[in-house]
C-alpha cells in the first residue's frame, strides 16, 4: 500500500467508499437530500465530504459551512456545560434536583388515568441530578406517544412551539406526574432541557450566554446558535420528514423556520443549529480529552467519569429501557452523563470498540467518538425521524474498515 494514501493510519481509498455508499445507497435514490461526513484520527481531518442537495426545493447543494439543525446533539453540549459547574463544587450528583427547583418537591409517579384526572403514587426516592443527565428521571417526551404522561406533555405543547420558555417547562413539569420511579428505568425525556435551566440556576446566565461564554468562544465555535442569524440565513439547510416508500417531503422550511425567528426557547435536549466545523471543535476537544488549543472545557478525569455506563449493574439500555425510541441502537450500548457508551462490541453487532461514546439528533445527524482507536467521525443530514435509515452502523462499518495502523 502506498504510505500517500494514508492519513493519520487510515486508508483515504478505504474512506472514499463512504462517499460512494451515500450516493449510491442513499442520494441517488432519493432517501436523503444530502450529506456532510467528517472522520478525524488522532486530531486530522481525515476525510470529509459534501455530497447532495441542502435545499432541494432551491437547488442548493451541501456545503461545507452548511448550517444544520443538530436537535439532540445539544444533549452532550448541554451536559458538559452542567459537569463544568459540578468540577466548580456547585452541585453534587446525589443531590436531589427540588434542592435547585423547590417547586418539584412533591413530584408524583403516574399510576392510572388520563391529564388533567390522574390517580399518582410518591416516588420511591426522589429525582436527582445524575437521573437527569442518564434519562433515568421519569421524565419523557411528548412526542413518545406511549402513555397517557407523554399525551399530557403533548396537550400542554412540552415539545416546544411558540411561546414555549424553559421556565414556563420546568413550571408544568412541576404539576404533571412522572412515567416511573427515578432510577428505576431509562426512558428519554426533556430531562436534559431541566439539566439546561439547572445551568441557568447555577451560574446566573441564560444558557445562550453561558454556552457562549465557558464553549462556543473558547472553543472558536461562531456558528453554533439557538437562532440562526439573519445574515447566516442562506447557509441554514431545509429540513425533510420521511415518507412511505422511501422519499421524503419539506418538514422545515428555512427561510420560514422557528430556528431563524427570536424564539425564547433554549433548550438544552435540543435547539441548537450548528456546522461541521464547529461541532468537530467540539468533538475534538472531548477526544482530546477535554482540550482544543489550549482552551479546556472540561477535566480529565470528568470526563472519563462522564463516558462509564451509569446504568445499574452495567446493564444495557435493553435492560432497563422502556419504549423504543433512542438516537442510537440499543444492544451492547449503556449511557454515561449525556453520551451513549459502547459496552459490548459483539452484542452491539456494529464494528467499534468498547467506550465508543457519542449520541445523535432527530433529524439524523451523528457523532462518535472511539478513544481506543482516536477516531470521531460527525455525519450531518436532515431527514426526520432519526430512526429511518440505519446509516449510522453502516458508517462505522466503512471507518473502521479504514484502519491501517
């Protein structure tokens, strides 16, 4: 093999049939509207692509400063901005989530009926901190619809919408029941959303200028917002829903988003838009293992302690989880302070390594981050629901085909 044609240990030829897989598998057929890959070994860019279309009813191709709606990936954001606090002495992990919100002190676990009638049962402990950032609180999201908790979130428009603010959130929340017992289940929920207003209450600044100030700045993230600035507007991608028989139609114009109108929602689970470029700073300081030129956003050791399972007795999210919905496959996968963390290769069935740690967004955008290997790879597209099309696997097949050395 010619030494030219690797980077970093990786085979560029190897690489390149990702791009191939994506146009022939996904774009030529019309299942995507587009795509923007990045895989980085030992901090260089190894291989990256635009591939399609951005904006499909403008004919706008993908580009590399593309700006697209991340949804979930704010999750791990969000969680180490709370982690930063915890290595300030602010709060403990045990503690209980009313000492910082007295108003949910007397949350309730949901036994029978329907919102606003609903028969509930005390809780066998109360929430904590660490429940929240591993969606072990009871918490959920309306859009589950799964039970009769998640259709009162969706009758009370919990998911967002206009006029929607943390606060007004966290003030509902106080007065509806939870799924389960905190601790007792995995279920995914608006929990990291409570972490974001947790931030607030913490450091005293709304959690735009927070990220800002302790991620976004030190980082040198520029693009990275909860509202997409007027004169970054023609970057912003159009959003597309999936439809039966593999096509998709416009869910998200972005000339008439949410996301480009001053909305008050910071949400921590997932408002943020973001680039590529940015959200590799990100990534790359967390593989770097906390750092990026000299900025750290985060310790060591935090993060190592963030990337363990926190799922009781090591189990598997099959082991504790109720429903079905996650941005990431179940088997031989645990969850750690705000990421998914590979806890049994052979039981994943997806080539990687153990403490493969990463998550995903709604709109099926990606990122993983193998410390074994010092692989990240970040995979942009706008395609709901995230559950679609099982790209993510697929890729980590082809990247980890890549490595030489």
């Amino acid at each position: 093999m010619e030494q030219s044609n690797c980077i970093a240990g990786m085979d560029v030829t190897r690489l390149d049939r990702i791009g191939d897989h994506l146009q022939r598998a996904y774009l030529e057929p019309g299942k995507l509207p587009g795509t923007l890959t990045l895989v980085a070994r030992r901090g260089e860019i190894t291989w990256l692509k635009a591939q399609g279309l951005r904006d499909v009813e403008r004919g706008l191709a993908v580009e590399r400063d593309t700006l697209f709606r991340i949804y979930s990936m704010t999750k791990p954001i969000t969680s180490i901005a709370l982690m930063q606090l915890y290595e300030q002495g602010r709060f403990l992990l045990d503690e209980p989530v009313h000492k910082y919100i007295p108003a949910w002190k007397g949350l309730r676990v949901y036994k029978t009926g329907s919102h606003p009638q609903m028969l509930t049962t005390a809780p066998e402990r109360p929430m904590s901190i660490r429940d929240l950032l591993t969606h072990q609180s009871g918490l959920t999201y309306g859009f589950m619809n799964r039970t009769n908790v998640d259709a009162a979130y969706r009758s009370l428009k919990l998911d967002g919408g206009p006029g929607h603010t943390l606060d007004r959130l966290i003030d509902e929340l106080s007065r509806l029941p939870l799924e389960f017992s905190p601790g007792t289940a995995w279920g995914y929920s608006v929990a990291t959303d409570v972490c974001g207003y947790l931030v607030q209450v913490l450091s005293g600044l709304s959690l735009d200028e927070y990220f800002a100030k302790h991620i976004f700045q030190p980082l040198g993230m520029p693009d990275t917002f909860f509202t997409v600035p007027q004169d970054k507007l023609h970057r912003f991608a159009a959003c597309y829903q999936y439809q039966p028989g593999d096509t998709f139609t416009l869910q998200d114009d972005p000339q008439n988003s949410a996301f480009a109108k001053a909305h008050g929602y910071l949400s921590g689970g997932g408002g943020l838009v973001s680039c590529i470029d940015d959200y590799y700073r990100f990534a790359q300081a967390l593989a770097n293992g906390g750092e990026l030129d000299g900025a750290r956003i985060i310790g060591r050791k935090t993060l190592e302690f963030m990337r363990m399972n926190h799922l009781p007795g090591n189990q598997d999210l099959p082991g504790v989880a109720i429903g079905s919905f996650s941005e990431t496959p179940y088997d031989g996968t645990g969850f750690g302070l705000g990421f998914s963390v590979k806890t049994d290769v052979a039981k994943s069935q997806t080539n990687g390594s153990l403490g493969e740690y990463g998550w995903g967004g709604m709109a099926s955008t990606n990122f993983f981050i193998d410390p074994v290997e010092d692989v990240l790879m970040i995979f942009m597209t706008q395609l709901i629901p995230s559950s679609t099309y099982a790209v993510r696997q697929e890729l980590r097949a082809i990247i980890n085909g890549a490595l030489v050395d």
